[in-house]
C-alpha cells in the first residue's frame, strides 16, 4: 500500500502546478466588477450588522439583575456564536477583495513592488481555499456515512495539482490527512475483492458438494494458492481449511467407501452445529446417496442417528432460547423443506410440533413458513397437541389442509379440536367434517360438545340408538358441558336423570337451584331438594327460595345446615357469597347465635352483617375513650381488639387497658428521643422516611403486638421493650458485610467506591429497576426516577457476627454461606465509620418494602421485624436461619468507599481456588501499594 | 418486547437470564418473583436459580441491550444446556 501511495505521489510531485486562472477583460470591466464586488461585500456586512443577530451582551447588561444565571449563560453563549459568524463572514469577504485585488494588480501592474507584496498576501488566502476544497473531498462522506472515503482518490489528485499552493502548516497537514484517507479507502478495496475471492471459491466448493463426490477440490485449492493474497483478515485462514476438508473428503472417495469412511464423514457432518439444519440435511443427502453401500447390519443404526440428529435439532432450534435468535428456526425449516420424503416417511417426529406451535405463537415464524416446510408430513404438526391455540395462526384453509392430510394418513386424533364454523365453509362435507366427527365419535366426546355448531346437523342425523349411547358417554365425562349444551342435544328421559345424577355426583349443584333448570331437566322438585340436603346443603339454605321449601323440609334443611359451627360457617358464607335473599326468621337467627356464642365466637366478627349484633358493651367502651385513638387512625385496631374472639368476655379489663396503652406509643416515643441524640448521620430525607414507616408499621402490626400481650398477660410496653433489646443487642454485637466477586472487587478498588445496578443499567435495557427505585423511596424516600441519583443510592450487604462475615451454617471445614449467591469474597466495613450511617432489615428488605421499614443498626426498631418474625429468636446475626431469614440485611447510605473497607475474608472453603485466591491477594496488595494510608487486610481463613 | 430483549444482566464472567414464564414480572408489582438463572460463562455452570430483584440489588450487573451480544451469549449458554436439555426434550416427546 505504502508504496503505491508513494509512486502517486512522487507522479503527481513531478507535475506542473497549474496556474490560477486567467481571466481576460478589460480594466474597465475589472474595475466595474471589483467595485460591483466591494459595494456588494459592504452591503453583505452592514446587513449582517443590522439584522439584528442576537445582542445577547447588550440585553444581558439591561437586565442584569432581572435574570438568572441559566439566562445569563445562554446568553454569553449565543453571543459568542453571533460574533464568530460575523467574524467568519468578515474574513471571508475580506479574503476574496484580496484575491480580485491580487489578480487586478499581477495583471496591470506587473513586477511592481505592490504586485509581489499582494501575491505574498494572497498565496495565504488561495492556500485556505485550497484546503477546503480538498476537505470537501475528504469530509462528505466522512461525516455523512462514516469512514468511507471513497472521495480519496480524487482529493490525493487535487492534492497533487494543487499542493503547491498550499503554505505553512495547511501543506502537511494536508498531506497526512490525504494520505490516510486513501489508506483507508485502499483497505476497504481490498477487503471487498476478498469477499468476492471468497465467493468465487465456494462456488468450487459448494457447487459440486455430495453428488460430484468434491471432485473440484483440486480446482479449488489452485485457486485459493492463486488468490490467496488477495485474502484479508480472516477469510485467508477460513477457506484454507474449507479448501483443506475437500481435498480431505475428496481422496478419502477415491479410495472407496467402506461402511467406516461412511460412518466417520457422516460424524463430521453432524458434529458442526451450524444452528440452521444445514449440515443434518447435507448428512440425509449423503446417507441417501451411499445407503447401499453400508453394511447391512450398521445401516439402521446410522439411519436412526441422523434422524436422531434432525429431531433434535428441529426440536432445539425451536426450543427455550433460540425463539430470541433471529432466523434460525426459519432458516431451519427451509432446510428441514428440502429433507427427501423418501427419508421422513416411515420416521415419527410427532413432538416437533408441539415446539414449533409454541415458537409460532411467538412470532417468532409464520405460517407460511411452517406449512411450506412440513409440506407433504402436514400430519406432523398436529403433533403439537399441548399447544392447540397455535392452530388458530393458520388460516382455515392451510387447517384444512391440514387435518386432510392428518385424516389421511392417521385417522382424527383428539388434538385437532379448535376450529370454528367459518374454517369450514365451502369445505367438502364429506371428505373433511363427516371423518372429523366420525373420529370424534370414537375419540373424543368432548369435542363434539365443543363443536355442536358444526356438528349438530350430523348429530341429528345420527340413528336414535347410536346417539343414545353418544349421549351416556357424554354425560358421563362431561355433565357441565352437556347441560351448558342441552338445548341442542336430544336427550331421552332416562339420559335427564343420568345428567341430574352426574352433575350431583361432579358437585355442579349450583345448575340444580333454579327452577327453570329443575323443570327443563324434568326433574321432581322435591326429589332434587332431598338430594341436594344431603349433598349441599349449606347452598341449599341460601337458595332455598327456589325451592320454596314446605315447613318440614324447612325443619330439615335449617337442621343440616347448622349441624356443626363448620356447617354455619359454610352456609353463612353462601348466604353472603350468594347476596343471599334468603331472610332469616327470628327463631333460626336464634339458633345461629346460640351456636356462635357457644362454639364459634371467631364467626361473629366474620358475619356481623348478617347477625346484625349490637356490641352494647364494646360501645360503651368506644365512648370512654379519648377522640385523639380515633383521629390517629387506631380505630380500625380498637375495633379488631374490642372484638377478638372470646376476648370480651373473659377479658374485657385487660382489652381496655391494651387499647388505652396502644395509643400512648410508649416504647416508640422513648425510641424517637434517644434517636435524637444517637450521632447518626443519615440524610434528612431517609431519617423522617424511617421515623415515618416506624409509626406506620407499628399502627400496621398493632393488633399482633396486642394479641401477644393478650395472651401472655404483658402490656404491650413490656412486649415491644423485650423485642427491642434483644434486636439493639444483636447488632451491636455484629460486624458489617458486603459479599463480592472477584471480578467486581476489583473493579471497585479501580473506582475507590462500591457502585449500584442503579449506575450500570441501560436505559433501554429491560431489567426494569423501576421496581428498586419505588422499594427505596418507601423505605428511604430516594428518589423514584430510576435514572436520577444513581451515585448516592444505599448499597446492600449484611451484618454478621462471625469474625470472616460467613452467614448460614458452617464449621472449620464446610461453609454454606446464605450470601454466597452475591459473591464468595467477605468484605468487612470499619465498624466505627459505617455504623451511623447504616439501616437493617432482619430479612430481605425488597419484600415488600413497607412491612418491615429498615432502621438503623446502631438502633433497630422493633417495626423492623414486620409481621414475620419471632425477636425472641434474633440472637446472633450469623445464624439468620434461628428465625426463619436468609441474612441480616445492611444499608449503607451515603457513597461506599473503599477507605471504608477493613479486611477482605477468603477461604477455599467458600467456593474459591487457590489460583483465585492469590489474584485477589494480588489485587489487594496493588491496591495497598497506591494506598499507603488505607491498607486493606487480607484474612485467609 | 421485541426478539433480542431477553433480560440479561452480566457482571464479569457471569450472566443471569431471566426464566421465561417470569419475564413479564420485571418491573412490576409481582418483581420479587422473578426468578433467574445464574450461570458461570467460565466453567459452563448452572449456579442456580435466584431472585432477580436480590441479585441487582447486591452488585451493579450490567444490563445488556446489545442483540449481538445477547444472541451470541444465548447460543452459548444452550451450547452447556446442550446434555440435559436434549434428554428433556426427548422425554417431553
């Protein structure tokens, strides 16, 4: 390249320099032009002065004062913009007065002193046009449609003529910018006469494949040695061996094929995983072709194999992740296309279908496509009976096609089932439908349930005992849809009660409660209703309108539906599941609340609509209390503690003074003062955020906290007080984590701090952390934009009271650590400087955020434990597993420096090798190495 | 969601992809069901299945939005899948 690049060059330096153009006119004319050209130059200027462009200075020092610094900014700028392109113009008509003016005087005043002195002038001006001449040639393309250069070759002409002109730095900067762009244009030649090499020569190779036994192999390689400069990158590597793998093949024919060499070239072909079906079919091809020439007893075998091939790659081209890789099930379906008949037809690939249904439903291929591909084996596609509703992508017509052919060739099968009436329209009644419903007959009843509107014309033609034993079968697999299509179905009298006693014996008692299905059934009223008091009571007794029950059969029905607190319970729940009409009468509300108080007080609060008590008592209480409970939203927990089953009753005292002390917040106001005074150094934001889902969740979990100190006769004080010590203990007592991989620790120690997820999305990825950013402004009020404040988000690790952070089950020889999914290095924060500054969860905090609100770990709120958790369990932070967790989970706010790291703990015992291990030993190190006064510990443990 | 917005997330040699039956979760209310498989490009291995949302929230994966590298890491990871996966086809068979 250089060279050539050099021959052009000297060529073009050996050339004359043309001369500036020579224009011949009078000095009049020349006067009247260059007069012509000042005035109008003069004109440009003032009208460029008075347009008005922007006086951004001027209106900036007018309102001073009246504008803000933004405004201010914008206007200094615009400004300096207007002054440029003033400039640029000036210097522009400047340039070209000179130039007339240089030529005028080169032409009437030659040799005079002006003349050489206007030339030295102008030679600057002609050599700047002269540049931007030859940028226009460089940069067009350049800008328009990236490195192309294909101007290259005119601007090193130009150069060449032109360079001569060109003065001081223009010239060689020129020269390189040149030269580098033809550079750049002669490698892009090159590598398009590679790909056409290339071409060529798989066309030796390609053409001739299989059938001519390779016989252009030797062509091909005295071509690819003839052209084989011409091969850039890696196309001359590639085709060697292509080339190679011919001749291989080739003399491997020459020397006959024995049952070995068939075998190995087949194991060659199938052994590339080209993702398109490609080389499977190239391997049918050849098995086809040299079939008869393998050992008879290996012939099955080898067949068997390359079907096993084909099935398997049909079914994983179309299998979990390639539906996401564009074109290779297409791509394999049209090699599946062009796989002979004469190899698939004795072959079962049913189950292709049911993967290439699910990609269909997709999109990820067409119909089309499918139909053109399974052309002939159309009975395979309905294969895919797990996925029915893909049939609904092909048009009625490729159906069709489709269950003829399947008819055809293996009677109706229960799987083709989705079609509508208007699929068959115009279609051969008896070569389509009449076979259809015959095997429906024989396979599938339900089917033709589903399908009565294109079946009931061969359903009413049906002989009467023939559709009398269709009816039985039907109804003895699907009562629900036989009635849903009683209509249009003729059932005998005998057939009405066979579908009364299936549809109690499916438990479909609700059709039974209407009188209109009673008498379309044929059914004796009070037969059904004795049934159903056996079966069904309890709706039953919210329906019994329909029934319009005598007083006995009343007797009888209240009887059975209050037989048990169990049995109540259901039938109060139909009443109101049923928006029951059903009144009850004076004396059976009697009966429901006698069994109620005796036996089940919890139903009282369930169905207090229905019992419409008057909790006289707990009125009275409500009454007593101070409105401040009310309007601090505890009265939904008054209600709920005033009316917790059997309460009242036995404790009626001790509830009252629960309620009383649940308003006072005691624990929680003691909490708040002392948080005060505890030198944390959260943000603002988060800290009223954390005091805010503490007050919250408190009220939340109210009546758990007072079911416990119901039951264990505490005040509520004593409960939370007990909780809260124990969780300040816990932490207090443990260390703060964050388990990393190596990769990312190393990373960090390159940044000097630990980033977020929140700093590496994209945008328009689809790892939405949308879901993050809400959790974090609940629990910390950050903000809910995801894409704001990536850098200052918490950072999440855990606390441990293990010296090397291992959470989970462990000894000397084995850890199983809880955290080792986020990765197998321990790194441990200095305790003094993360501690007031870090919240805790004692589980995940992502679920869901505000039910158990983080607070901080220098001080944990009992609220923080949600609903979930025993405190009385929370004893060492590196046993989560003690209460039910995986880990301990920290919040470190403010940005996570690696200043604040203390010690890195590896061990082999938590999945790392040695050779790891000695990386991350000699990362930290350099890491040391540059910071003197941060050393990271390395423990080994 | 078009063919190549298969959510993958890397962070050095690993690589998480979100189950299919799951995708439709990320970024909604039902998140913290998503599950994910986690796998070790280095040694081929399945590291095992975890929650999406912890995952992210302890590392700063990567969110990868490039079709060539997602399609290209696809036929990779069906390339480890390849044993197990052909004998689960065939039993579905």
């Amino acid at each position: 390249m250089p060279e050539v690049l050099e021959k052009k060059i000297k060529h073009a330096k050996g050339a004359e320099s043309p001369e500036l153009p020579k224009k011949e006119s009078s000095l009049e004319e020349d006067m009247a032009e260059f007069d012509l050209m000042l005035e109008d130059s003069k004109t440009d200027l003032d009208e460029f002065v008075s347009s008005g462009l922007p006086m951004a200075e001027i209106i900036a020092s007018e309102m001073e004062g009246e504008v803000d610094q933004e405004t201010k900014t914008a206007l200094a700028e615009l400004n300096k913009q207007a002054e440029l392109a003033r400039q640029i113009l000036a210097d522009s008509l400047v340039g070209k007065i000179r130039l007339k003016s240089a030529d005028l005087l080169k032409k009437y005043l030659p040799g005079s002193k002006l003349t050489s002195l206007a030339e030295e002038k102008n030679a600057e001006i002609v050599s700047k046009i002269t540049a931007e001449r030859l940028h226009e040639f460089l940069s067009v393309d350049l800008r328009v449609a990236g490195l192309d250069y294909k101007d290259a070759d005119k601007a090193l002409e130009y150069f060449e003529k032109h360079k001569d002109l060109l003065v001081g730095e223009d010239r060689k900067k020129l020269e390189i910018e040149v030269l580098e762009a033809v550079k750049i244009h002669e490698q892009r030649k090159a590598e398009a006469l590679s790909e056409k090499t290339v071409e060529e020569l798989r066309k030796f190779l390609e053409f001739d494949y299989l059938k001519h036994d390779y016989k252009d192999a030797e062509q091909a390689a005295d071509y690819f040695e003839k052209h084989k400069d011409l091969l850039v990158g890696d196309d001359r590597e590639n085709l060697e061996k292509e080339v190679l793998e011919a001749i291989r093949i080739r003399k491997l024919r020459e020397s006959g094929l024995s049952t070995e060499k068939i075998v190995e070239e087949l194991e060659e072909l199938l052994k590339e995983d080209d993702g398109d079906c490609k080389q499977v079919a190239k391997a049918v091809d050849y098995f086809l072709k040299f079939k008869d020439q393998i050992a008879d007893e290996k012939r099955q075998s080898i067949e068997e194999r390359i079907f096993n091939a084909l099935k398997y790659h049909l079914i994983n081209v179309a299998g979990f992740y390639h539906d996401e890789t564009e074109g290779l099930l297409e791509n394999a379906l049209t090699e599946y296309k062009n796989i002979p008949n004469e190899f698939l037809k004795d072959k079962d690939i049913s189950g292709i279908g049911a993967h290439i249904y699910s990609k269909m439903t997709r999109g990820a291929v067409d119909s089309e496509k499918i139909m053109a591909a399974f052309d002939g084996n159309l009975d395979l596609l309905a294969s895919g009976s797990k996925y029915q509703n893909s049939y609904d992508y092909f048009s009625s017509k490729d159906k069709i096609r489709i269950v003829e052919e399947t008819y055809k060739k293996r009677g109706a099968s229960e799987y083709i089932a989705k079609y509508t009436a208007e699929d068959f329209e115009d279609q051969d009644f008896e070569k389509v439908l009449k076979p259809l419903f015959e095997s429906y007959k024989k396979h599938n009843n339900r089917a033709i349930l589903s399908q009565m509107g294109i079946m009931k014309d061969m359903y009413d033609s049906m002989p009467l005992d023939e559709r009398d034993q269709l009816n039985g079968s039907l109804i003895q697999y699907n009562s629900n849809e036989v009635f849903a299509k009683f209509d249009e179905l003729n059932l005998s009298e005998f057939h009405k009660a066979y579908l009364i006693d299936r549809l109690m014996s499916d438990q479909n008692y609700k059709v039974l409660h209407s009188e209109d299905n009673l008498k379309k059934l044929g059914a004796n009223k009070d037969e059904i209703f004795a049934k159903l008091l056996n079966y069904d009571a309890a709706n039953l007794f919210a329906n019994r309108e329909a029934f319009k029950p005598s007083s006995e059969q009343n007797r009888l029905l209240l009887e059975k539906a209050t037989s048990s607190p169990e049995k109540l319970e259901k039938t109060l729940s139909a009443m109101k599941s049923l928006s029951s009409s059903t009144e009850l009468t004076e004396e059976e509300l009697k009966i429901f609340k006698k069994i109620v108080k005796k036996d089940a007080p919890y139903l009282i609060h369930k169905f207090r609509t229905i019992f419409k008590e008057e909790f006289k008592e707990q009125e009275e209480f409500f009454k007593e209390l101070p409105s401040g409970l009310f309007e601090n939203g505890l009265e939904g927990f008054i209600r709920q503690a005033v009316n917790y089953p059997g309460g009242w009753e036995k404790n009626a005292e001790r509830i009252k003074a629960l309620v009383i002390e649940a308003g006072e917040h005691k624990v929680t106001n003691e909490y708040f003062e002392q948080l005060e005074s505890s030198g944390l150094k959260l943000p603002n934001r988060v800290l009223g955020k954390i005091k805010e889902n503490i007050k919250k969740t408190e009220q939340k979990n109210l009546f758990d906290y007072f079911k416990y100190a119901l039951n264990k006769n505490a005040t509520l004080e004593q409960v939370q007080r007990e909780a809260q010590q124990g969780l300040e203990a816990t932490t207090n007592n443990a260390d703060y984590f964050k388990a990393v991989y190596p990769s990312v620790l190393k990373e960090i120690l390159a940044a000097g701090r630990f980033k977020t997820q929140f700093e590496t999305h994209s945008s328009n990825g689809t790892l939405n952390p949308r879901y993050r950013a809400e959790q974090e402004n609940k629990m910390f009020n950050y903000v809910v934009d995801e894409n704001k404040g990536e850098t200052v988000r918490p950072n999440y690790g855990y606390m441990s009271d293990n010296e090397n952070g291992i959470v989970g089950s462990f000894d000397e020889n084995n850890v199983h650590s809880k955290v080792s999914r986020y990765g197998n290095i321990h790194v441990k924060f200095k305790k003094e400087q993360v501690a007031d500054r870090t919240t805790v969860t004692f589980d995940d905090s992502l679920s869901p955020a505000d039910e158990n609100p983080p607070t901080p770990s220098i001080k944990p709120h009992f609220s923080s434990l949600g609903k979930r958790h025993d405190p009385r369990l929370i004893k060492q932070a590196s046993k989560p597993q003690d209460w039910g967790a995986n880990y301990l989970e920290a919040q470190f706010h403010w940005p996570l420096r690696t200043s604040l790291i203390e010690s890195i703990h590896i061990s082999e015992k938590n999945s790392m090798s040695k050779e790891v291990m000695l990386e991350v030993e000699e990362m930290v190190n350099e890491y040391n190495g540059k910071n003197a006064n941060n050393i990271i510990k390395i423990v080994v443990y | 969601m078009n063919k190549y917005d298969k959510p993958i997330a890397k962070l050095g040699k690993r690589i998480l992809i979100a189950k299919e039956s799951d995708i439709s979760k990320i970024g909604t209310e039902e998140a913290m069901e998503v599950l994910v498989e986690q796998w070790d490009m280095e040694t081929k291995k399945l590291e095992g299945e975890f929650k999406l949302e912890q995952l992210l929230k302890f590392n700063p994966w990567e969110d990868l939005t490039d079709p060539n590298e997602i399609k290209e890491i696809l036929i990779k990871l069906n390339k480890f899948k390849d044993g197990g996966e052909q004998n689960r086809e065939m039993k579905m068979r």
